[in-house]
C-alpha cells in the first residue's frame, strides 16, 4: 500500500522578484512528523514555508506542493489556513489599529482556551496592545506560537523560532512547542506536523525532531539523524556543507 503523506513537494522551483530561490525541492511529511531545516541566511529557508502558504510575491515555476493529498498550488493564503496550515513567521509585521486580544478572539472563540495560552506563556500584559507594536523580539517570537497554539493548525511552519531572543524565552517558546506538537505522546498518536527551519539549531536543544535536513543555494541537501547535523554545523559550520554540497552537485553533472 502506497503511504500516505500529509505533506508532499515534488520537485518545487520557485522564483522571487524574477529571482530563482529554490531549485529542485523534494520533500514528504506524514501526520505527526516534525522535520527541521537547517541553513546559513539566504539559503532559501524561508522562501520554502512562504511557497507552501502562498505568500503572494512568490511564483511557482515547476513542482506541486500537495497537502492531504490535493494540489494547493493556486489557493489563497486563507484557503491553505483554512485546509490546516498555520505559519509562525519570523519577523511577523506590526497590525496597527488591531488589539492582540480581538485577533486571538478571531482565531479561536474559546476565552478559557486564550486564557490558558495567555498565562502559559506570560504574556496577558500585551492583550490590550496592537498586534507587534513595540513588541520585543521574544515578545513577538511568543505571540507567533501563541496564536498557532490557537489556530491549531495540522502543519506548522515556523520561521526560526529560536532566533533573536534568550534563553529563558527559548525555554518558553520551546515548551509551547512541543505541547503544540503533542511531543508528549508516541509519534504514532500525534496528529499534528511541523516544518521548523533555523540558523542557530539552538531549538534543538529544548525540542526532538524526527527528520533534519540542510538548505544550501536554494536545494535540500543531506537528510539524516537531526541532531548529527546540529553537531557537524557546531563543529565546523556551514563550510562543510557547502564543500560536501558542491562535490556532490559536480557529481550529479557529470
């Protein structure tokens, strides 16, 4: 019997502003799974998870991005939230004029439930603020999880979750996360999966995850044991990455 994936990419080639950003992409992730992305800055990452939301300056020139088993290429950013992904973005724009509490109303109608999120990660003096004003950088990190927490989406996409903040907000935003991935239950009973993409790999301290990968010029490279590629990059970096990526792209023309 053919497995079932709840996210597929068949061979997704995408262009930015006339740019080509990723190239060749191939990627498959089954209900409950949470695959990490690694990569230096301008690798491509967050233009993967901007193409599978359909973030409107992004133009798919080859591929398919099949979610639950149909075709979303096409559909509007609120059809593909509505399907069941949810994003967490990475430097998330501040909505004047929009009160935290009415948004979060919007997205989810239960107040016991904004209630509970609100107090599990510290944040009820922001509610009565607009949307990333004067936020800080962990302030705005906690608000994107909270509002997945939320959302409740069956694909998350978040944009490096553990750049820009501390420690202690690390350890909070981690917690959430794992709570919203259900990583207290067997991978066989989770329901919900995830795409974290990261710079530093510092996430992976605090939450396991089940498949890793390395972004270099656009291509997914060296899908392995997450944690043996967090550790190669803390022990050399990037450099051998792009070594190991140029071999073997020479390899594959010739």
């Amino acid at each position: 019997m053919k497995k079932k994936y709840l996210l597929e990419i068949k061979n997704l080639w995408v262009k930015a502003e006339k740019k080509l950003i990723l190239k060749e992409i191939n990627l498959s992730i089954s209900e409950g799974e949470s695959h990490i992305i690694f990569g230096p800055n301008g690798s491509g990452k967050s233009t993967l998870l901007g193409a599978i939301m359909g973030l409107p300056h992004l133009k798919v020139t080859k591929g398919d991005i099949i979610f639950k088993g149909n075709s979303i290429l096409g559909l509007p950013i609120y059809e593909r939230a509505r399907k069941g992904i949810g994003i967490g973005f990475q430097n998330p724009p501040v909505i004047r004029g929009v009160k935290l509490k009415k948004f979060l109303e919007i997205i989810n109608t239960s107040q016991k439930e904004i209630q509970d999120v609100t107090k599990e990660l510290n944040i009820k003096k922001l509610l009565e603020r607009d949307i990333n004003r004067e936020f800080s950088g962990g302030e705005k990190k906690t608000c994107e999880i909270m509002q997945l927490l939320l959302q409740k989406p069956d694909l998350s996409l978040l944009d490096e979750p553990d750049s820009g903040i501390d420690v202690e907000n690390i350890k909070i935003v981690s917690k959430s996360i794992k709570r919203m991935l259900q990583k207290d239950l067997p991978l066989i009973k989770r329901r919900r999966s995830a795409i974290i993409i990261t710079h530093s790999g510092s996430i992976l301290d605090y939450v396991n995850m089940d498949a890793g990968y390395v972004m270099i010029d656009g291509k997914l490279v060296c899908g392995t044991n997450p944690s043996d590629i967090f550790d190669k990059i803390k022990e050399c970096g990037y450099e051998d990455c792009y070594r190991c990526f140029s071999c073997s792209d020479k390899n594959v023309k010739n």
